[in-house]
C-alpha cells in the first residue's frame, strides 16, 4: 500500500488512509465536536474548515454523544472522521448499510461530489448495488472469500447481456444449446431466456437470422451480481 507493507504501513502511509467500519462502535462517550479535535491532533493535513462543511453538509449533531446518536448519525459521524484529513486512500465497508434510502442518495452524492475531480481512490463494499452502481469506475465481485471478478464496470455492462429468443425452426434449439459464455438459460417450448457473460456481433446477427424474434436486455449492476452468483 503506497509501496509499504499493508500490515506494518509506517505512520506516513497511514496519514493518507481514511478508513469507515460497517458499524461505529468506539468513542461513544465523545461527541462529534470533541472527536473532531481529537482526531485532528493525530494528522498534520487536518482540514477543520472541510470538516465543518461535512458535518453541516451531513446533518449530523455536533455536540450530542455518540452513545445517544441513531445508528445512521454514528455512521456519518465515521465518514466525516474518516474524511477530515483528506485521504488520498479511503476504505469504505459497507457505509451506507445503517442509512436509510434519502441519506444513502445524499451520501454518495457527497462522495461522488468530494472524490470525483481528485486524484483519490475509494474501495467501497456493499451489497446495495443500486447505490454504489451510480459512483463506482471498477467492480472486484467475491464469493466465499475468493475474488470472481474484476473488471471496469462499464466493460462489465457491456459484456454481460439477457436474451428473449422465440423460434419455429426445431433446429435453432441446438444452436443455442451451443452458444459458449452462458450463464443461464432456460427454455419453454420455442422459447428461451438466457444470459450471456459476453455476446459477439456476429453470434447475434446469426440468432436474429434464425429466430423468429430476438431481445437483447442489457442489465444492471444488481441482475450481473445474481447471475453471475446463481
């Protein structure tokens, strides 16, 4: 991490480290106001200007105990702590889970305002992917604690595509039974539904040729997770 060992990163490295727990747990005796003073005292590129514009920004109380906040105000309370000293590196797990739906959107329209004509890199996780589908640039997918996918998620929504297919010609049947790259199909009759990982034009103009009806469906972020979990 910023040529340092992640486990040992000396001080320097983690200067330019912001990082928000999927639950606020600590310093619940302090209030936001007391831990912003608290804080800044470890980092020397402390902005408290930037930090008073999050926290109004925000809407989260200054000087009442994290203890007495509602989970969503601990929440932002982290995220204005983990982004007061302007990290270059902001680590994000599951930030928005304790937020409710207009608080989610306000947030990452924040983050999305605050990172994006920056020279900043966010790891975000969640599994709210219609929220994070509006800011994120790149997609690493995990099952079971190994890594499945990484890739841009532009490229992702393009490569992956659901088809409506309905024939009358028996035959095409076979030819869809052979078409590589499927994720998932499912036929009744002469009809069939299936998702592709990726589709070529010239498999495309060949199932419109035989089929007497062809859809292409691109899909969401949420809809490429579950078919490529199924």
């Amino acid at each position: 991490m910023f040529g340092e060992p992640s486990w040992n990163a000396p001080p320097h490295v983690r200067q330019r480290i912001g990082y928000v727990p999927q639950k606020q747990e600590s310093f619940l005796a302090m209030s936001l106001n007391d831990m912003a003073d608290y804080f800044g005292s470890f980092y020397e590129s402390w902005d408290k200007a930037f930090v008073d514009h999050l926290i109004s920004r925000l809407d989260v109380p200054r000087f009442t105990r994290m203890e007495k906040m509602s989970e969503g105000e601990k929440q932002k309370a982290a995220i204005v702590m983990a982004l007061g000293h302007r990290p270059e590196l902001l680590v994000l797990d599951e930030p928005v889970a304790s937020l409710d739906p207009v608080a989610r959107h306000h947030f990452m329209d924040v983050l999305f305002d605050l990172f994006m004509d920056e020279a900043r890199t966010v790891i975000l996780s969640s599994h709210i992917m219609s929220d994070i589908e509006r800011v994120v640039t790149d997609v690493v997918m995990m099952k079971g604690g190994q890594t499945t996918l990484t890739c841009s998620l532009d490229d992702l929504k393009q490569s992956v595509v659901r088809l409506r297919l309905s024939w009358s010609d028996p035959s095409v049947r076979d030819v869809i039974t052979a078409l590589p790259d499927k994720l998932f199909e499912t036929f009744d009759d002469n009809r069939a539904v299936l998702t592709l990982s990726s589709l070529r034009d010239d498999q495309l103009h060949g199932l419109k040729q035989r089929c007497d009806s062809v859809e292409v469906e691109s899909l969401g972020l949420e809809d490429i997770f579950l078919e490529l979990n199924r």
